[in-house]
C-alpha cells in the first residue's frame, strides 16, 4: 500500500493515538511518527512498548516538520494544544483531531491554527473502556465509522488524501457538518454513556442490594452497563461539558420517556410497554441488517 504522509505527529498516546499508529504501519502509511504525551511515565511506557518511531519531550518538537499532526488528547485539552504546536507548525501541514464532540474542538483549535495550515476534525466511531498508551491495537478502526467535520473552503485534495488515510485504516468515512454530528452523537454515544454512568451508579448507592450481590448476580445488560462506566473519567467529563447543549436536549427527552414508561408500569399498561419494545427491537435488527453490530459473529460482512 502506498504510503500517504512522509511524517506524521501524534499528540497524546493513549488508545485512540496507539490504535493510529498500529494501523497505520500495518498499512504502511506513513514514513516516520513521532509522538509526545503530556506525562513523562506516559512517554517512558511508549518508548518501552515502541508505540511511535519517535517519543520526544514536548509537542513542539513533536510537530516539527510533520505532514500530518493528529491530536488525540481530551477534547478539553484540544485548545491549549493547538496553542502549544501551532508557532512550529511546517506550511501546508494538516492538522487533525479525534475528539468525541466536535463543535467545541473546531471553537477551541481553529482560532490558533496559522495561515497555510489545513484543519480537518475528524472523528472515529470506535473505542474501548481501556485507556494509556498500552491500550491501542491495529485491529480498532477495521469496519467502524469515521466521520470528518470538515469547514468551509477545505482544500479537496488535502481532504480526498484524509479520507483515504482513514480508509486504509479500515474505517468507512462520512462527512457532515458539526452541529449535527454533536447532536447525533448526543444520541448514539454521549447519551447512552450517561445512562450507564447513572445505573452503575444507583447499584453502587443501593443499600438493600450489597456490592457483592450485583458483581455476583449482575446479568448480561448491566454487565455491559459496566463496562461503559468503566470509560476515562477524564475524556467523559471533557465530553459532557463540551457537548452540553445537545446532551441536555436528548437527555431531556429520554427523561420524558422514562417517565411515560414509568407511568405505564404503575398503570399496568401493558400494551403500552408492549409497543414500545416493539419499536425499539425493530431499531436493533436495524443495525445488525447494516452490518453494524461488533458483537454479531458475522460482523463486518455487510459493512459499506
Ligand atoms: N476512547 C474512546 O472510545 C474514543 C473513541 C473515539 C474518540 N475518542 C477521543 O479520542 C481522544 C483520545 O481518547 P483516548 O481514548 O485515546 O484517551 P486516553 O486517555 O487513552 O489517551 C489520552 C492521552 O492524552 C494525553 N494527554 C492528556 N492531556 C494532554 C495534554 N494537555 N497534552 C498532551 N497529552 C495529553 C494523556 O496522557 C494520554 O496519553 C479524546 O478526545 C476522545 O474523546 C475516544
Ligand atoms: O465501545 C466503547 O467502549 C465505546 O463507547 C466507543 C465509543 C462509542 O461507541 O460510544 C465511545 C466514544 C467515542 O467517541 C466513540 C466510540
């Protein structure tokens, strides 16, 4: 496969950055990628493992004469950083981004960036609950989404170059515009995190139910709640503050239709609940008919 970015930097060297790295050098995209993470133990564990060609000391460095910059810390910390990089910044190099939400990222990063440097946020749909520059595999972006963000008057060719990156790493792309895909994710990805937060929570704080007895008798859906919870701290809470608006109108409405629900249990509306999980069964056989469920055994087959 031909390589696309001569020298590539990657800003924070956790999952998403290592799992980057993997797959890029599986496919034999990029010539040389230097690394940096904020931490020095973080660093150490990257060079011991070989996580990047390069690990330096300090973003600056890292960026330095790079084709392709890829920031892939919190989305909270996405503007210091561009702050940081963007003095050392090679012309025409691209920068990119990973973060979960993307309204905030663009308002955090663009403002820095220098004139003869392209920006294109991107993010893909895919991750674990681990977390640390031990956490990335080749493997993570194969079948899965990855949409960009892209601003107005982005250069096609450094666009079309982009995407072809991203599928050589396995991933499908999408484009759409910022708002919508905050609002999208609100629904498919930050929502949801919330809710098994909470649940996780509510077993934790449940009195007549001991912690034993829910790590004994937990069943396979709140198992896969805890999981969930079991997600970065950090990123989650960068997550939920930069995408407050559309978090807060879908959790809004969920509220609303747990309380219906809810009213229907106390009611004895059977029916009611009936229809309702009819509806949302037929959501479900919607996503495994798409090729997109990774729990299936036949996943990926029909992927786009
Ligand atoms: N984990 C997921 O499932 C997932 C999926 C898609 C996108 N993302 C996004 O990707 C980004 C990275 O997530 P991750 O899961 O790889 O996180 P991670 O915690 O595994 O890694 C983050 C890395 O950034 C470093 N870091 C933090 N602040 C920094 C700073 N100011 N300067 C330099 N380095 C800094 C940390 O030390 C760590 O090495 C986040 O923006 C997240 O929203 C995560
Ligand atoms: O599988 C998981 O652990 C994830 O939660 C991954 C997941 C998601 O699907 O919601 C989490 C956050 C991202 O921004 C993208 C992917």
């Amino acid at each position: 496969m031909a390589q696309l970015y001569d020298r590539v930097a990657l800003i924070g060297l956790g999952l998403i950055a290592g799992s980057l790295f993997y797959a890029m050098k599986r496919a034999g995209l990029a010539g040389v990628v230097v690394g940096y993470a904020r931490s020095a133990e973080t660093r150490d564990v990257a060079r011991e493992i070989g996580l990047c060609d390069r690990v330096v000391d300090s973003a600056a460095e890292a960026v330095e004469g790079a084709d392709l910059v890829i920031l892939c810390v919190p989305v909270g910390a996405m503007g210091a950083v561009a702050a940081e990089i963007a003095p050392h910044l090679k012309q025409g190099a691209l920068v990119s981004d990973v973060g979960s939400t993307k309204g905030a990222v663009i308002e955090a990063v663009a403002p820095h960036l220098p004139e003869g440097v392209h920006f294109i946020p991107a993010h893909p749909l895919a991750g674990t609950e681990q977390s640390g520059p031990r956490s990335g595999f080749a493997e993570l972006f194969d079948n899965r989404w990855c949409l960009l963000t892209p601003l107005e008057g982005t250069d096609p060719e450094v666009l079309e170059r982009y995407k072809e990156l991203w599928r050589q790493m396995g991933s499908n792309v999408d484009e759409m515009d910022a708002p919508h895909h905050d609002l999208v994710l609100a629904v498919t990805s930050h929502t949801p995190h919330l809710i098994a937060y909470t649940m996780v929570g509510v077993a934790d704080d449940l009195g007549r139910v001991t912690d034993s007895e829910v790590v004994q008798y937990s069943a396979a859906g709140f198992r896969d709640f805890t999981r969930i919870a079991a997600s970065d701290p950090t990123m989650w809470r960068d997550v939920f503050l930069a995408n407050k608006d559309a978090t807060l109108e879908i959790l809004g409405r969920f509220t609303e239709e747990l309380f219906a629900l809810q009213r229907a249990i106390r009611t004895g509306d059977g029916e009611q609940l009936h229809d309702y999980f009819t509806r949302t069964r037929a959501i479900r056989r919607g996503i495994i008919e798409a090729g997109q469920d990774t729990d299936a055994p036949n996943f990926g087959r029909n992927a786009k």
